[in-house]
C-alpha cells in the first residue's frame, strides 16, 4: 500500500507538468536556396584537377617508405573518383548542355595570383577558349595526411592441431585526414562563384606479427578513402540544388477552452477547423489571447506556405502584443522570404536553359 501511494505521489508532478505545457512543436518543410547561384549564361562546364599533396610519417623508415609509396597510387585514384563524383552530379543537372573533362592544370608560379593558390584570369580565359567552356569547376587542392602509430599487442593463432594460443605482435594504425578544396570560375565576370572544402578521416587498424604483416592485414581502407572522395565530389556538386529542411516551431494550445479544442483538431490533423477557432479568439479582447491565437494563425500560414499571409498574421500578433519571441518570428518569416525570393530566381535560371 505504502508503494503504491508512492508511485502515485510520483505521478502527480507529471500529470501537473503535462497540463502546464502551454506549446506543441509542430515540424515545417521548407526549401532553401542553393548555396551556389549560377548565371543562366552558364551552359558548358569545364573540370580541372588541382595539386595532390601526400604527406606521410615523419620518420625514414622502410615502413613508412612502403605507405607513402601505396599512399601515391591511391590519392590518385581518390583525386579521379572525386572528379568523377562531382562529374555525374552535374551531368544529372538539366541546366548544363555540356560537362567536359579538361587536363590538369599545372599551377606553375607564373599561373597563380598572388593571394594563393587561384588560377589567374589570363589562364583561366585561355581554358575557356580552348574548351568552349562558360565556366571551370576546379578541384583545386587534394591533401592527404597519414600518420602511423604502432603499439605491441597480443594476437591469437592457431597450432597444427587447430587449437588457438596466444602470441605477441604489433597492431598497427593508419590515420589519413584527406582534405579538397573546389572552386568555381567564372570568366566572365572575372569571379570565383564558389570556395568549398571537405575534410575526412579515415581510421584503419589491424594487428600482426611485425608491422609489416599488420599493414598488409588492414583491409578496405583504399576504398573507403576511394569512395569518400566521390562522395565528396558528388556533394560539392549538389551545391548548386535547392535543399529542402525542416523548420521546428511552437503554437500555442493554453490561453482559453478554445485553444484545447483547436488543439485536438491539431492532432488529428484537422488544421482548418482549429484554424476557424482561433480566428475567433484573434478577436479576444485580452491582447495577450489574441496575440496568440495570431501566432498560432501565422504558424498555421507558414506551415501552408503562404508566407505573405504569415508574415501579415505575425505582425498582428506584434501589434497585439510586441513580445520579443513575436518580433523574432517576424524576423524569421522575413527572412524565408528574402530566401524564397532567391530560390524563384534559381528556379526560373534552370527551367529556362
């Protein structure tokens, strides 16, 4: 009996914090703009690679020898599949006529700006003339870093009965950070469009008799680094494409009986009705209700996106009642619009090549 008095006692403080939730979250699908804007003028491409730098372990011993020598071969491989990465995202983008795969550039010194490693103009318009391209996608840098550490370890075999035991060894750990860096330029207005860089680790461990035998037990790590990197590519392409997000915002279901009951209306998905209740109570002559139920309406509009009417509904919320939590949605709400401007213009670019 005592336990069960208990358990209820316990129960009371939630029951009580439950009935004084005054909000309900309710999640917003929007669309932001991409991060990259292009000309309409921009209609065939061009992709260059940049400089591969490889740096290993500090000390000269043959094991470090021997990753730096397979480190070569597989950066290659890693710098080729993020071009190829971003190649076929591009090839899928509708806006382009045509994706050419342009020779490396050496960046000799005569070829660079002062300001670092940017391809100058005179370049980058002799590429373009020689290609027939509007634009160059540059991979500009590809960095991988390896470091190696080396710890002893014990290791199970087997005998030649089959029966396993335990012998020392060294376990072996590789961790390579890759890091690229992609431009865009654009001849004609003499600009880079876009600066972006990705960094990934990649972690790879194995055990052996001696480190030799441990290295050559590590398995998949040239074809996760191989796959990163185009998916690397493949990401940076994806900057030119509208993102679609979701947007976390609180409406209120306390205040008055008819914001419980617009609220049961919420949960079962019936949005028009609730919307009918707290219209009424926009009319409350408390300010703080009808400021509320404002709320709730502009909430109601965003979800719908109708933003212009959202953004009406918040300022009547404000002039209700100017609470800082109203000015900042109003603020929000501009801002999605100043967003959703940006988006129609990259629509109408694409759709219009």
């Amino acid at each position: 009996m005592i336990k069960f008095y208990y358990r209820v006692l316990l129960l009371i403080p939630m029951a009580i914090a439950v009935s004084c939730v005054t909000t309900r979250d309710v999640d917003i699908r929007a669309m932001e703009p991409a991060p990259v804007s292009l000309s309409d003028k921009i209609k065939r491409v061009g992709i260059i690679g940049g400089e591969i730098h490889i740096e290993g372990g500090k000390e000269e011993n043959s094991l470090n020898r021997l990753i730096s020598r397979e480190n070569e071969q597989m950066i290659l491989k890693a710098r080729d599949a993020a071009i190829a990465g971003l190649y076929y995202e591009l090839a899928s983008d509708k806006r382009f006529d045509t994706i050419l795969l342009m020779e490396d550039v050496g960046q000799n010194v005569e070829d660079l700006q002062d300001d670092g490693n940017y391809l100058n103009w005179k370049t980058i318009e002799a590429l373009c003339r020689e290609y027939e391209v509007d634009a160059i996608f540059s991979l500009a840098y590809y960095n991988a870093d390896t470091k190696v550490s080396l710890k002893n370890t014990k290791m199970e075999q087997n005998d030649l009965l089959r029966v396993k035991y335990k012998v020392n060894g060294q376990q072996i750990t590789l961790e390579t950070l890759i890091e690229n860096g992609w431009r865009i330029y654009d001849p004609s207005n003499k600009l880079v469009l876009d600066e972006f860089s990705f960094n990934n680790q990649i972690v790879s461990t194995a055990k052996g008799l001696n480190p030799y035998e441990a290295l050559q037990a590590i398995e998949g790590r040239v074809e996760s680094i191989i796959e990163q990197s185009k998916i690397a590519g493949s990401s940076y392409g994806s900057r030119l494409q509208p993102n679609e997000y979701s947007i976390t915002r609180a409406y209120y279901v306390k205040g008055t009986p008819e914001f419980e009951k617009a609220e049961s209306f919420t949960l079962s998905g019936d949005w028009e009705s609730a919307a009918n209740l707290w219209r009424s109570e926009s009319e409350n002559p408390d300010p703080k209700i009808s400021s509320k139920a404002c709320y709730n309406l502009a909430i109601l509009n965003e979800r719908n996106n109708r933003l212009v009417a959202a953004v009406d509904w918040a300022n009547k919320a404000y002039s209700k009642h100017s609470s800082k939590k109203n000015s900042a949605y109003i603020k929000a709400l501009e801002f999605r619009m100043s967003q959703n401007e940006i988006l129609q213009e990259q629509k109408v670019n694409i759709s219009s090549k």
